[in-house]
C-alpha cells in the first residue's frame, strides 16, 4: 500500500464525516493494542485539538494501560483513565450474585466489558460534541469478531476497510511503538485470552482467504460459518409492518 495517501484519505474522510455531522472532534477508546493505536494517531492527526483518549481498564492486564498510555504521551494525544473494574462488579453482582474477577471465561460475563466501555465514550461524545470512533479492521469485521452494541456501537469505522495485516503495515508507516505491533492480538475478555486462540485460525489465515487466496479447507469453512452467524450483528433490527 502506498502510506501516506492512504493516511491522508482517511484523515480526510474522518473530518468530513465528523463535521458534516455536526461534531467537532472525536472520541476513541485507548486499549494498547495495535487496531486502537492506529486510530487514535489519525484522529489526533485529523483533530489536533479536539480528540480524546479513554484507557478504560476493566480486570485488564497492566501491560494494556502502559502501552495505551505509551502511544497517548508519544503522540501528545489528551487521554482519561476511567477504570471500569468497580462498575463490572457491581453489574455481575446485580445480574449474578458475583464479583468480576469470579465471572471467568463467561461469554455473557465478558461482553458486559465493550458495552459499558461504550457507554463511557458516549458520555464524552455528548459533553463535548465529539463522534465515537471505531478501531475495528476489515479481518474482524467481516466474521463479526466485536461485541453486539459493545465495540461495534460507534458513528465512523476508519479502518474497517483495511485488513489486520495492512493495519500492521500502517502502524509501522506511523511509528507505532514496536512492542505494540508485535504484541500477541487479545480483546482482554478474561486472563491469557487471545484473538487467534479462540477463533481457532490465525490473522494471516483469515486475510489470505478474505483475499481469496488458498487456505486449509477447514478454516475456510470455520470462516464461512463465522460470517453467516454474525450476519446480524450488521443489520438493523426487524420492525413489524402491518398489512393493508
């Protein structure tokens, strides 16, 4: 790909959309991984004076706070801490009768986590005239690996066209710190997750058949099946019509 076009047709395309939307800047979580570093570089880049970095750890590895915090001081990008630890707690023991740290590999337990970091990125939207921005890549999308109105509840996908190795491509063009970019992909949804682990592939596997190359003919049937069960997570929710 030829960087710095590219860079600057996305800077480009997130100011129109935020100003012709009536924003005026933008608001991105800061997770410390490489897909949310990415993004806040181009809106920093888009907003100089009007965008804002969330780290929002919530039973998170500290490793994910300092490299968040690493890109927002490297990049002179403002950012909040709002630790969500608290909050999960008291929502498990309304829903189960138990703390965060206790919910485990639950599922239902772990997706609580996008949600109420949304919530808190909507919060800011709405105080400072701000547009959400997403920071999830085409790889991801196209397999509806993201959170139902978790992570997926934004205004403007900036890099949701472009495919987990090209985010890579792009975070070196930026200078994304090199720890951030070799880091082991994780949503963080509870301790030693990984991305590929529980997908059953890897990146390089889901790009390459998402490219239409050849891949092993049991990932390609996983993906398949990945795509059609997702299909929802796109589509607005069915209204009942009445007949004439």
């Amino acid at each position: 790909m030829e960087m710095t076009g590219l860079c600057r047709d996305i800077v480009g395309w997130l100011q129109e959309k935020v100003f012709s939307s009536g924003g005026r800047g933008a608001v991105f979580g800061l997770s410390g991984g490489i897909d949310s570093s990415v993004v806040a570089v181009l809106c920093k880049t888009a907003f100089a004076d009007d965008c804002l970095g969330v780290i929002m750890p919530c039973y998170s590895r500290e490793i994910d706070r300092e490299h968040a915090e690493l890109v927002a001081k490297k990049f002179a990008i403002p950012y909040k801490i709002i630790n969500l630890d608290r909050v999960f707690d008291e929502m498990l023991l309304a829903l189960e009768g138990k703390k965060g740290d206790e919910a485990g590999r639950s599922l239902a337990a772990a997706n609580i986590k996008p949600r109420l970091r949304m919530s808190v990125l909507y919060y800011y939207a709405a105080r400072n005239s701000y547009r959400v921005i997403g920071t999830g890549n085409k790889s991801e999308i196209s397999i509806g690996y993201f959170t139902k109105h978790g992570d997926a509840a934004v205004d403007f996908e900036p890099i949701g066209d472009l495919l987990k190795e090209e985010v890579r491509e792009i975070a070196a063009y930026l200078e994304i710190p090199r720890e951030i970019i070799e880091k082991k992909p994780t949503a963080g949804l509870w301790e030693g997750q990984s991305d590929e682990d529980e997908l059953g592939f890897s990146y390089r596997e889901l790009d390459r058949y998402l490219k239409g190359e050849k891949v092993d003919p049991a990932v390609g049937a996983k993906i398949e099946a990945m795509r059609q069960a997702s299909a929802h997570k796109w589509k607005m929710p069915p209204v009942f019509t009445r007949k004439a």
